[in-house]
C-alpha cells in the first residue's frame, strides 16, 4: 500500500522536463465503456462507501491520505464515470 502512495503522490508533483505531446489524440467513444463505474482491479479495489486511509513519511512530511468511492457519478464526454474524493494532507496541513 506504501508503494500506491508513492506512485499517487509523486504522479501529482509538477513535472518541468516533459512536454505535451500533441499527437496524442485518441478516439474516445462512450460505447466502448460499458462497464466504466465498476471497478475489478484486484490490485486497487475500491468498495462505494468506504474509506482508505493511507499513511506515511514521505520527503515532504508526514502524509496522509484518504480516498473515498462515492456512490454518484458524472458524465464525462457522454461516459458514466464513476466519482473518486482523493484527500492528501502533509503535516495535517489541508
């Protein structure tokens, strides 16, 4: 769980020495996503309702975390997303 963290809190720290690469442009189409507000990663299972806290000392500070699936969703680009709260805190500072 400690490397989830990891990989989440250093995923959200600016990045200078990349570039936006343009190219990029998928075909995104909402009947390819039938299934998208179930979740069936066994790595990264989310229940609707509760709440995963995620504790740790990182270079930063003292971090915590807690990552709740809601029960409600958003539309996105005509897809049903599901909706995630991601709350981080360092230091206890929010």
């Amino acid at each position: 769980m400690i490397l989830v963290t990891l990989l989440a809190v250093s995923a959200c720290k600016k990045d200078e020495a990349r570039q936006i690469d343009t190219s990029y442009n998928p075909e995104i189409l909402a009947a390819n996503f039938t299934s998208s507000t179930v979740f069936t990663n066994p790595y990264f299972q989310l229940e609707p309702g509760k709440k995963y806290i995620y504790e740790g000392q990182t270079s930063d500070g003292f971090e915590h975390i807690e990552i709740t699936l809601l029960s409600t969703t958003r539309s996105v680009m005509g897809i049903a997303c599901a909706v995630v709260s991601d709350k981080i805190w360092i230091n206890n500072e929010k």
